[in-house]
C-alpha cells in the first residue's frame, strides 16, 4: 500500500514516532525506504550510508547488548548523564524493525556525515509515505565502540531508525519561522 503523499505533505506532516504496533513490516517496505535513502545527495557522488537491518532475534540480541552497554555507562557516569537513551533503547525494541546507520566515508570530511544525514531523511520521509512510523535515534552513540565490535565494522556509526507502523501520533509542535531561523542580506 503506497499512499503517494505529496513531498510537502511529508515534509511538514511527518512526525518522530515513539510507539508502534508489534505488526511485521514487508521487508520489500523496507527495501523501498532503504532504496529511498540512495537517491540522497552525496559528497563527491560517494554514497557513503550503509545499513544493517535488525529484526527478530538479530534485533532482541543486538538490544540486549546495547542495554548492557547502557547499563555500564549509567553506572559509571550516572542515570542523568544517560540523557533517554534508556527509553530510546525501549523504542528500539517495540518497533519491529532497526536499521543501524553507517558512514563508510574513508575521507573524514564533515560532508560524508552530511549525506548519510541526508539519506536518513529519505528514510524519514518515505517511510512516512508508505504509512510506517520513524524514529531517527541518536541515543547509539552511548555505546558507539561497543556496537561497531559487535557488528565488526570499521565505519563511523552515524545513528539508528526504527521503523513500524505507529501505535500513536507524533508529537506535533509550533516550528520556528523562517524570519526566526534565517536572515536575508540585499
């Protein structure tokens, strides 16, 4: 089921989802919104985003890792310093799908990390456009080292997405203008 929103209606209507339905999403739903992605403008035509996709017992063991990770840093640093990485972690596994973000960039330039940003976004918007909820995640970054051992990546780690269809709406809230965000110089 495609609904075909208009670009401007999934710019604006697409919200940051935090519950979702335990429903299996079509791993080819999954292909269409990662197929988005590669469409994202890239530095220097790299395509630098890679992905790993978790579900099922991939997905359950990698949490239980991370949420052993979570455990550790909390008691080194503190629940507060922990930011809401522990309720991210909890999102994480409600959704049913987890797609673990990667910049393969060889070159370190800041522009590498813009465009797997950039194809996150594609994620964003077209899972919004199939009717699945998203939530880019950046709480990984807590156990950065950790899950590029347990995957065995080289890469940078550049953030998660769950994906699933929404339990409840997004959080909608008053956005900045553009006279509030921009200055325009004649």
């Amino acid at each position: 089921m495609v609904y075909d929103v208009r670009l401007i209606d999934a710019i604006k209507g697409r919200k940051s989802i935090r519950k979702f339905k335990a429903d299996p999403v079509p791993e080819e739903w999954v292909r269409d919104v990662l197929d988005a992605a590669n469409y994202a403008p890239s530095a220097k035509r790299g395509e630098q985003w890679r992905f790993t996709v978790l579900t099922g017992e991939a997905k359950d063991a990698f949490l239980r890792m991370f949420d052993a990770e979570l455990d550790r840093f909390i008691e080194k640093h503190g629940v507060e310093e922990a930011g809401s990485s522990k309720n991210s972690c909890r999102i994480m596994g409600e959704a049913p799908v987890l797609v673990i973000v990667w910049n393969s960039g060889k070159h370190g330039w800041l522009t590498e990390e813009h465009s797997v940003a950039a194809a996150i976004q594609n994620m964003l918007l077209r899972a919004y456009d199939l009717g699945l909820g998203s939530l880019w995640i950046g709480d990984v970054y807590y156990a950065y080292d950790a899950i590029r051992r347990y995957f065995g990546k080289d890469w940078k780690l550049s953030g998660a997405v769950s994906l699933g269809f929404p339990d409840a709406e997004g959080l909608s809230f008053k956005r900045k203008t553009v006279d509030q965000v921009a200055e325009f110089l004649r």
